[in-house]
C-alpha cells in the first residue's frame, strides 16, 4: 500500500491548519518527503510518520515557504536519536542553504545527512520505486518530482515454482524479489516463470511552484495523483503570469490533458479564504478535483485504486 499525506497545503502565509509546502509519500518502510516548509516537524509528528524510518527529501525551489522547515526537522530528528542516515536532493542553491544553517545555528545531526545538488532526471531508485525530478516554470531554477511505484515482480507462484522444480527455500525468495536463480542442474530459472502478472504502476506527480507548463504535463500523462499548485483564481491570472504560478483552471487544464485521475489543488492563496472559488473554478475544467488538507491522507491499494481520508 502507498499513502500520499499532506503535510502543508498552504501557500505564501501559513494559516491556522494550512502549513507551509510539504507532502510525504510512505511505502514499504520509506517516508519520502517533498518540500518542507515552515514547522513541518510538527505536522510530521502528527501524522505519525516514524522517525528512524527510511527516509529522502526532495525540495523543490529555495523559496523560503519550500525550505524554512528542513532545519528544524533535522534537529528534532537528532533530538529523537534518530541513527539512519538521510539524503536530501534540490537544485544547487540548497548546498549553501544547508551549509549556512550549520554554521550557524549549530544544525548537527546524529545521523549522517547527504545533501544532493541535483539537475533533471533520474534522482531516486529503489527496486520497487523511483523519482523523476522536472524542470517546472517559476522564477528561479524550480523542479516539479514524479513518483512511480511499481513491484519488480508479479505475486510468487508456488505451484509453477514446484513444477520447474526450485526447492522450497531461500531460492523461492530470490526469485519472488525478481532475481534468476541457477538450479543444482546448472538450468537458470527467471523471475517471470515463476510470478504471476506484475501490478500496474501507480505514480504521483506533485508540480513545485510553477506556471502552467508541458514539463507537468507530459510527467503527470496517466497519474493517478497530481498534486499541482493553485496560487490564484481567474481574476487574478494577471498575477499568475506576472509572479509564476498557476491559476486553478490552468492546474485542471492539465490534469485534464494528462488524464490524470485525481488532482490535488495545493498552495493556494491565503486571499481566497476556505478555497471554494478555487475549487469551483477547477471543477469546471476537471471534475476529479479536490482541495489539499493538511493532514489528508490518500491511500492506494496495488490495483491503484485511491481511498481519500480527511482529518476530523
Ligand atoms: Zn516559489
Ligand atoms: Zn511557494
């Protein structure tokens, strides 16, 4: 199972239950956590994300509601003994970000912390999961993040395992994880002759700041989640253009164009108050759009089919 929380869904000035950027996505023992704004520790202790778990960051831009937040969440990790270690990835600029912050305002962790400067493409790739990083269009070298999900291999037959003749045991785990294992008789046996059908992949696609832009498009062709910023609303598109961001229509343009199943309309502006007009103005275009919640958790199951639960 994959679970999507909303940290932070707030955009420019944090708001009572509105924190600044951060969105984490959990499976298999991974927290991965996507921009962290202002007082995201907090946010992460109440959704109960666990501490010592494995865990990368990916920050999106250097705009200070993207990135005040790493700090203070590094030290409360350091403060829970936290011992595994932890990578973050962003574009250049964070290396002196991360640098300052440790000489000055004594951020050593417990744990190691690798930090990456990091440009387009591949960034994270585990044997069931990777991540994508995408040039977006903001002011400033920003990157938007794509997450797929997929199992190496399909569910372990043990029938065809036993007509091949794999003995029962360690070689049956090798294989199930997707690895070819050789017989005593010297015959190599592939995954695929033992499994059954692989799930489909289930992939998240979160935006950054941005306006409207092909980059987003193309990643987001057939997520199942698109979580896209939507600073403004139409009559303020003016804005949208002038300061780089994306009004509500223009996120569900998109969502529409990539045939995405559901849209998540984060960061927007604190003058639309509740955020109905935002969300209106979006239904209009696309119909499966929702307002982030801080958090929201929105689950999938590996035929990724999504269940959406709201905080009480
Ligand atoms: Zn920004
Ligand atoms: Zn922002």
């Amino acid at each position: 199972m994959i679970e999507f929380v909303v940290l932070g869904s707030g955009g420019s000035i944090p708001l009572p239950g509105r924190n600044h950027p951060a969105y984490l996505i959990r499976y298999e023992g991974w927290n991965l956590l996507f921009d962290a704004g202002e007082d995201v520790q907090r946010r992460f202790v109440e959704a109960n994300a666990g501490m010592n778990k494995h865990m990368a960051i990916f920050i999106s831009h250097i705009h200070a509601d993207h990135v005040l937040g790493l700090g203070g969440l590094l030290l409360r990790f350091s403060l829970l003994g936290r011992e595994r270690p932890l990578q973050v990835f962003g574009p250049a600029p964070l290396l002196d970000f991360v640098r300052v912050n440790q000489n000055t305002i004594n951020l050593g962790t417990t744990f190691p912390t690798t930090v990456h400067a990091i440009e387009e493409g591949i960034v994270f790739e585990q044997e069931d999961a990777g991540i994508r990083a995408f040039q977006v269009d903001h002011r400033g070298f920003t990157l938007g993040y794509e997450f797929i999900y997929q199992r190496a291999t399909g569910p372990f037959l043990p029938e065809k395992a036993r007509e091949i003749g794999v003995p029962e045991g360690p070689l049956w785990g090798k294989l199930a994880s997707g690895q070819t294992i050789e017989l005593e008789s010297g015959v190599s046996v592939e995954p695929e002759q033992v499994t059954g059908e692989r799930d489909k992949p289930i992939k998240i696609v979160y935006s950054g700041d941005t306006r409207p832009c092909n980059a987003v498009r193309e990643s987001a062709k057939n997520a199942n989640l698109l979580v896209h910023e939507a600073m403004y609303a139409e009559e303020h598109a003016d804005l949208a253009d002038e300061r780089g961001h994306t009004t509500a229509r223009e996120a569900a343009e998109i969502a529409e164009d990539a045939d995405v199943e559901l849209l998540l309309l984060t960061h927007y502006s604190p003058r639309y108050g509740d955020g109905q007009t935002i969300l209106s103005e979006a239904k209009e275009v696309f119909a499966n759009s929702m307002l982030a919640r801080d958090l929201m958790r929105i689950t999938f199951d590996s035929d990724g089919n999504h269940t959406i639960n709201l905080p009480e």
